[in-house]
C-alpha cells in the first residue's frame, strides 16, 4: 500500500487532484485543514490517499464482482489480516464529499450521483473570489470609517473648552473648524458660519469629514459675491477706474486688464487707458510701455480739466481704464482729490474697482475699504494671491461689505496671471491654503 498527498485551497479541488492522479480505487486515508484563511493568503487542505501497490495495468482488470466477492471472503470466520483492518479504515474517495464538507463547514449534502457533486463544488470554487472581494470590501470600509474617526479626534484642537452648549463645535467639524480659523477668518464670522451649519445640516450628512467639509464650502460660497464680466452690447461703453493703497499692483493689473479686453477675451474690444499717477515717473513710463507692446492709446492727466479732455479723446473706445496714484488709506488729502476726478460730469459713469492685497491683514483691509469708500466702490479687486497661505481675511471683508469681487490676480505675468473671479475658486484657496495657477 502507498500514501500520497495532495493540497489545494479547497477540500473538493484537493479530492479532484487525487481522483484524477490516482483514480475512483484510491482510499482516502485522511482529510484535514493545515492552513487557515487569511487577507494575504487562501486556505490549504491536505487529503492523504492510500493506493494498492499493484501496477496499473493489473489494477485494471479487476472486476467489481471480484472485488466484492474479496470482500465477502474476508467477511468471514478467520482471523483479518493487518492489511484487511486498514481496508475496513479507508474509506472510497467517491464517500469522501460528506467529510470534506464538515472540515469545510457546510452542511453535508444529499447523496447524489459523483458528476453532480463535482459541478456542486466546482460552482462553491467559482462563487469563493466574489466572496471574499465582498469581505475584502466590507474591512476596507469599517478601516476608513476607523480612520475617519482618529482624524477627527486628531483635530479636537480649539480653545472653546467648556461643556456643550450653544458655541461648541461638535467632533464632526474639527477639521473645518481649524482650517478656517487658521485661514485668518474673523473668529465672530466663523461662529457664524458653524451656528447655520449646525442649525441647517442634515444629521445623517455629519458622518464623516467628506460631507461636512462639502455643506461648509456650500455656505462659504455664499458669502463671496461675484461679478460677472458681461459681455458690452453697443453702443455699451465702460470706465473702470482703479483705486487703492500703494504696493497693491493697481498698474500691472490695469495692464492685465487691457490685454484682457483687447487681444484675451472672445471678443476684442477697443481699449484706452487714462493715467493719473504722474507723481510716479517710474509708474507712468511702465504703463507707456504696456501700451505701446498692446498698440493701446494712452492719456496722461494731472486735473480735472484735463481728465474731461481725455476722456473726449477716447470717446470711441469700448473700454477706457483708469490708472489712480497709489495712497496710504490714511491719507485723506489724496482720496479727496480723487473724488474731485470722479465728480467731473460724464455721460458714462465710472465703475470704481478697490485693488487690495491678498497678504493684507484683516484689520487694514477694513481701513482700506473704510477709507476708499469715499470715492463709492462698485467691485473689489484682490492681488497677490499667490504671496500668502491664508484667505480668510478675504471672506470676512467680502462678507461685511457686501462688494462684488470682479477679478483676482495670482502672479505677475502680464496678461496672465489675471482671471475672473470664482467663489468656488477662493474657496479651494482657503480650504488648500494655496492659490493655484490654471484657472482664468
């Protein structure tokens, strides 16, 4: 007699390899698991098969009837052999399904013919890799959810330590939270924004990070407002003049815009600039230059009066911009004497964009706005973008004054880094904290 082995990741495949090495007269000596399933490996068991030592061709012309009436003889009155005892252990691999079923944990099936056994358990093969991306699915989705909850915990960092009540930002916003404080926000705005969130968010969308963060960009883009840069239908003419502090790029954004009105937009209007910043040689020989490279005609004014002349000698532009001298927000003498170029009467009035810096600090953005706001802001202009990591100053200002913001520079390549504003673009900045170029 000879034991052979055979292993496979399933009882029936190990059973199939020793029915095909071996055939139907081999005896199952032994059936046994030696491997348990795992996430990096399959199971392994093993089945031990017994087979007579006779060769082949021999094994081959015993009938069935001569193996039944050897069996009868040594069902009698003498004595078994050593060898009889192992026949009465071993049992006909074709018997074998009900065991391998057991060590397999399913139930054993019903007698039935050996060709039905094997679909039976060739279809369990088929239907295991399915079932185990099914589990595999299953821990991959309580791991993120376990992450999910470590990273909350992780950004419970805030100095409201008291007991729960109105004030207290729950677990599920800890992360929102700390980016928008960090961002430079105005702590009382930030309140705000998390008092509707809590107040107007659904329970069941406050399970994870992803849809918190989602309904909080929701609302903090209804707090910028944008204009839309609208298409001019003639005989629509428009004056944009630009005011603001020093150092802010008020003359490379005018630039910017006039590349962009005359050469970048799907149609090309006809542009004019008017400079009044000629206290600054250096400013006015800069903005002669862009003209020239654009072919864009161009009007230096010192008064009133000669503003008035300009202003008729670009009449048959679509677009006409306005350079202003830069001036502290706290120079009053300076803002007044702008205010006396927008009082001269014109048929067309000029819109008054407000060009700030995205670096500037809450506070002075407030007395910049609060200072310029003698000269009547129509839209909000931010430059810099690309100079700092935190835009929530931004969100506060835009949310107090209520002003459009028209466009946003991120960079000093003329004309490119200039583009439209975007409520969904500032608050990829905020969330980010870094403005990214590409946009337009």
């Amino acid at each position: 007699m000879k034991l052979m082995t055979f292993t496979a990741p399933t009882p029936a495949q190990a059973l199939k390899a020793a029915q095909l090495e071996c055939g139907e007269d081999a005896l199952v000596v032994s059936t046994k698991q030696i491997r348990k399933k795992s996430l990096s490996q399959s199971a392994l068991y093993e089945v031990v098969v017994a087979i007579e030592d006779t060769p082949p061709a021999k094994r081959k012309n015993v009938t069935k009837e001569e193996s039944s009436d050897t069996a009868r003889k040594r069902r009698g009155g003498r004595r078994k052999t050593k060898e009889e005892d192992s026949d009465e252990v071993l049992v006909n691999i074709s018997e074998a399904a009900r065991q391998i079923s057991q060590i397999a944990n399913v139930s054993a099936p019903k007698p039935r013919p050996k060709v039905h056994v094997e679909v039976e358990e060739e279809e369990r093969f088929d239907k295991q890799p399915q079932m185990e991306m099914e589990e595999l699915k299953a821990i991959k989705g309580e791991l993120l959810k376990l992450s999910d909850k470590i990273k909350l915990i992780q950004n419970m960092v805030w100095e409201e330590k008291k007991p729960a009540g109105p004030g207290t930002v729950p677990p599920e916003f800890a992360e929102i939270y700390r980016i928008a404080k960090k961002s430079g926000m105005d702590p009382v705005h930030l309140d705000e924004i998390m008092r509707l969130t809590l107040e107007h968010m659904p329970l069941q969308m406050r399970s994870s990070t992803q849809t918190v963060r989602r309904y909080f960009k929701t609302l903090l883009r209804k707090m910028v407002p944008i204009r839309i840069e609208r298409e001019l239908v003639p005989p629509q003419k428009r004056i944009l003049m630009l005011v603001g502090p020093t150092g802010v790029g008020k003359t490379t954004t005018l630039a910017k815009l006039a590349a962009r009105y005359a050469y970048m937009m799907e149609k090309k209007y006809k542009v004019g600039i008017i400079t009044l910043d000629t206290y600054r040689i250096g400013a006015v020989e800069q903005l002669m230059q862009y003209a020239k490279m654009m072919r864009i005609g161009i009007e230096a004014v010192v008064d009133p009066p000669e503003f008035i002349t300009a202003l008729q000698t670009l009449q048959h532009m679509d677009i006409i911009l306005i350079d202003t001298v830069g001036s502290s927000q706290y120079d009053k003498q300076k803002i007044e004497k702008l205010q006396q170029f927008l009082s001269t009467h014109t048929e067309i009035g000029i819109d008054v964009s407000l060009v700030m810096g995205a670096p500037t600090k809450l506070e002075d953005l407030r007395a910049i706005y609060n200072n310029f706001s003698l000269l009547g802001i129509d839209t909000l202009i931010f430059t810099k973008l690309d100079e700092t990591r935190g835009f929530g100053n931004i969100f506060s200002l835009v949310y107090e004054t209520e002003k459009p913001v028209s466009y946003l520079s991120i960079g000093q390549e003329v004309p490119d880094d200039l583009m439209c504003a975007d409520s969904d673009y500032l608050v990829e900045c905020l969330m980010e904290a870094t403005a990214k170029k590409g946009s337009r």
